[in-house]
C-alpha cells in the first residue's frame, strides 16, 4: 500500500509529538522529583503507595498514643518509688517506737512526722497527668482517687495501648494495686501507725512493723509492673518507628524519581525528539506544494 504525502507528514507529526510528551513527563519528573502522582502515572505503583501511607500514618497516630502512654507509665513509676520511700522510712520509724524504751512524748513526735509523710504519700498517690487526669483512679480519671484517709475510691479498670497493628498491651495500673484487694491497704496502713503512735499504743506500734513491710513489698510489686509495662511499650515505639522508616522509604522507592535514570532518559528521549523535529522538517520541506 502507498503511503501517501500527507499521511508520512501525520505519521511524522505523531512521533514529534510523543516524543515531546516524554521529555515534558521527564522534565516533570526532575523538576518535582516524583514520578508517579495520580494513578494513571502507574497504577499499580500508585496503589501500593498508597497502602503504604495509609499503613505509615496510622503507625504514626499509634506512635502520638504509645508516648503518652510512656509518659503516664513514667509518672506513675515515680509516684510508686514516692510513696514506697514513704513507706520505707515510716517502718523504719516503726521499728525505733516499737522499742520499749521510747516514751509517749518520743512517740507523739513521730506521730506527728509519719503524718507529715502520709501528706507526702497521698499527694503522690493523687498526681496528675499533665492533661490533669489522675494517674492511679481507673476509669474514674476525673475524680481524686484516695481520700483524706487514704482510702481509695476509684475502680480496678485499666488500659490497654495498640502496639502494634491489632496488638494491644496494658498500659496504665489503677489505685486498686495499692488496697487490700492485692494485700494490704497501703495508704490506711500509715494512718494506722500515726494512731497508734499518738497514743502510745506500743502492741499496735509493733503490729504497723509487719503491715508497713508487705506494704511496702505490694508498691515494689507495683512499681515492677508498671516497668514491665513501659518497656513493652518503648520496644513496640521503636519497632514501630521501624517499620514508619522502612514505609516511608518504600512510598519513596514506589513514587519518587530516580534521578541518574530520568535523567539519563530524557537525553535519550531529548535526542529522539530532535531527530523527529528534523525528519518533521525535512519531510514539511520536501512534500511541500512548491517544490
């Protein structure tokens, strides 16, 4: 079949044009540095960045949660090592009134300073967030947990934490660690030791021995489990960031440009449309009406 003048000049005009295509599409590419921005650029890499990114941005919702997560654990811990010194120094004044020697005016005056240390602990056991919700009341974050007495009013409910995508871990300890449900109402206990030192009441000085020491065994106890939580937590966030890493890089590896092959492209894709120009031309040239 023969191929008629007008129809090389349309065959040469639609080579000129899709390599100008190219070169502006690798033009973009440099200039932008992304090579694939909406789905028709590459549909199946366009698809799998975005699963990637959409996986990367709730990896980095969870990272928002599990650091404040770390930091309610954290301010927990130090409300515990508070109230568990408390604890320690207070059975350590136990032990010097229960000595029969002591009087009733040595004894008052401990009184008055194991008070002064239930102060100390009660303001621990009722420390804020600083979103100010109360670390150690359960579900009942709003509310003061412990009483002027010592005695807990909030409830047994915890926490859990996403650590991982569908993976929940506890992440918070209620104020029921520190009451009779787990041994001993660590809080009361120091009330019951002022008591009896202010009335010189030397069988229950003795009594408030033991009971301060598996008190101050349940805060350990405590403490412990609110570290074991946070280290669950602060390995989950840097897995996590991880994985956020290797997410990112993979969105990039999927849609960004590499620039030695675009580049090394479009001189290719360059050359082609400058030949194609040329041929354009000289064919314009010789199927011209004049000559």
């Amino acid at each position: 079949m023969r191929i008629t003048g007008s129809r090389m000049l349309e065959l040469a005009a639609q080579a000129t044009s899709r390599a100008q295509s190219a070169v502006a599409d690798l033009s973009h590419q440099l200039s932008s540095g992304h090579r694939v921005e909406r789905p028709s650029d590459d549909p199946l890499a366009w698809a799998q960045a975005r699963r990637a990114a959409v996986r990367q941005a709730a990896s980095a919702g969870r990272g928002e949660a599990l650091g404040l997560g770390h930091d309610h654990l954290v301010d927990t811990e130090r409300a515990l090592t508070t109230i568990g010194g408390v604890l320690s120094e207070s059975r350590q004044l136990a032990v010097q009134a229960a000595n029969a020697s002591y009087s009733a005016v040595d004894r008052a005056a401990l009184a008055d300073h194991v008070a002064g240390l239930l102060q100390v602990a009660l303001a621990a056991a009722n420390s804020k967030t600083t979103a100010g919700e109360y670390l150690l009341g359960g579900s009942l974050g709003t509310a003061e947990p412990f009483d002027a007495a010592g005695v807990y009013q909030g409830d047994a409910a915890t926490r859990s934490l996403e650590i991982d995508e569908g993976a929940l871990s506890p992440a918070s300890l209620s104020g029921a660690s520190l009451t009779a449900a787990e041994g001993v109402d660590v809080l009361p206990a120091l009330g019951r030791l002022v008591t009896a030192l202010a009335a010189n009441d030397l069988a229950a000085v003795q009594a408030a021995v033991g009971e301060l020491g598996a008190a101050h065994a349940q805060v350990t106890e405590a403490r412990g489990q609110v570290g074991s939580m946070r280290a669950v937590i602060d390995e989950a966030d840097q897995l996590r960031g991880q994985l956020e890493d290797t997410l990112v890089a993979r969105v990039a590896e999927l849609t960004d440009t590499d620039v030695i092959t675009a580049a090394s492209e479009l001189a290719r894709r360059g050359g082609a449309l400058t030949a194609a120009q040329a041929v354009n031309a000289k064919l314009a040239q010789l199927l011209s009406p004049g000559r």
